[in-house]
C-alpha cells in the first residue's frame, strides 16, 4: 500500500496516509485512460454544427443551360456543389457525439489515473482548507506553499462554495468533488491535490 504524506495549507508536514492498494498502486492502463480521455471529449461536443445540401439551398430550379451546343459542361443546377452559393456535398448535420463505456473499464480508467499520480510524485493530500471569507489570495498563498504552480486539480468532498469561488478565478486551477471527478481532468492536471476527507470517499466509491 503506497504512503503518502499529508501536508496542511502552509506546506507542513501533519502526518502521513496508507492508500489503498487497489486503487491508488495498481499498474496505471495507458489504453483504458485514453479510451475516457477520448469518450470524455466526445461527450463535451454540442454537434450543432450544420450546412445546406444542394436540396436546401434556395435556387437553382432551372436549368442554367441547354444541355448540349454550348461548348459547356453539362449542367443541371446552379446550386450544384461545384458552383459558388451551391450546396455543400455531405454537409454536416446537428448530432449527439455521446456514447457509453462500459462501467468495469470506466473504474479501471479512475484506478490508473490515481495510480499514475500517486508514482509520478504528482498527489498531494492536504489536511484541510479552511477559509472563513472567500478569498483567492489565501488559495493562491496555499498553491505556492504546496509547491504546485502549473495546472492543479482540487478535489474536495463535496461541494464548498468558498473554495470553490475562492479557486475559479485562478488560471489552470479548476476545482471539483469526488461524485463529479473524472480522468481527462486528473491527467490534464500537473499536480492532483485531494483533501483528506475525499480521500476517503474515493476509496469508498471505489473499494
């Protein structure tokens, strides 16, 4: 069972955790994480996008010329696809991008991505964030402290509108619980700091 030590806001050292095994020192499956990274990606896409097939567009009813004599190539339509204001030629419609996988791989997937940060010396488990104001600055004192200046994902175990609101102002800080935690936000994080409590959680969802 990896180890890890538990920091409090100012970077010091109050103590220690014993992860669980199963889920935060298993062999990290490059293949399972980037399948939800790819899933997770679709699932973001609106599929709004649209254009006019050659039926749609206005015009074009008659005939532009004859069909021989002219020295031309034979046309139909001056809303055929080769002709400028003419349709366009497998235009996009509005769709859903969704699809499922399936739940044992989803597990395995948040499994990896625990364990890959737990090896790459990217977890930090913090004590607690107590914040009697919303204040950015004490988060922003707390991130240096912590050592963790790139992209950093909190997670905390349920919602808090403090550190909530005191965080969304920060660039390449996003906050999140433990219910809507997901792998495309873990690995896009250079350090994934989980408080305490939620580490308890996870491994309870997990378990």
């Amino acid at each position: 069972m990896p180890t890890v030590t538990v920091l409090d806001m100012k970077g010091k050292e109050v103590g220690t955790l014993e992860l669980s095994g199963d889920i935060f020192g298993i062999e990290p499956n490059a293949t399972v994480m980037h399948e939800m990274v790819v899933n997770y990606l679709a699932n973001q896409r609106q599929g709004t996008q649209s254009a006019l097939t050659r039926a749609e567009v206005s015009g074009g009813g008659r005939k532009p010329w004859k069909q021989k004599g002219t020295g031309h190539a034979r046309q139909g339509s001056i809303r055929a696809p080769q002709w400028r204001h003419g349709g366009v030629v497998f235009a996009p419609k509005p769709r859903s991008y969704r699809y499922t996988v399936n739940k044992k791989v989803r597990r395995l997937a948040m499994k990896s991505a625990f364990s890959s940060k737990v090896l790459d010396n990217d977890l930090i488990v913090l004590d607690s964030i107590e914040l009697n104001e919303f204040k950015t600055k004490t988060i922003v004192e707390m991130l240096k402290a912590l050592g963790a200046s790139k992209k950093v994902l909190i997670v905390i175990p349920e919602v808090d509108k403090k550190v909530i609101n005191s965080a969304r102002n920060i660039p390449n800080v996003k906050t999140t619980q433990v219910n809507t935690l997901n792998v495309y936000d873990m690995l896009n994080a250079d350090k994934l700091i989980i408080l305490k409590d939620a580490v308890a959680k996870i491994e309870e969802v997990y378990a």
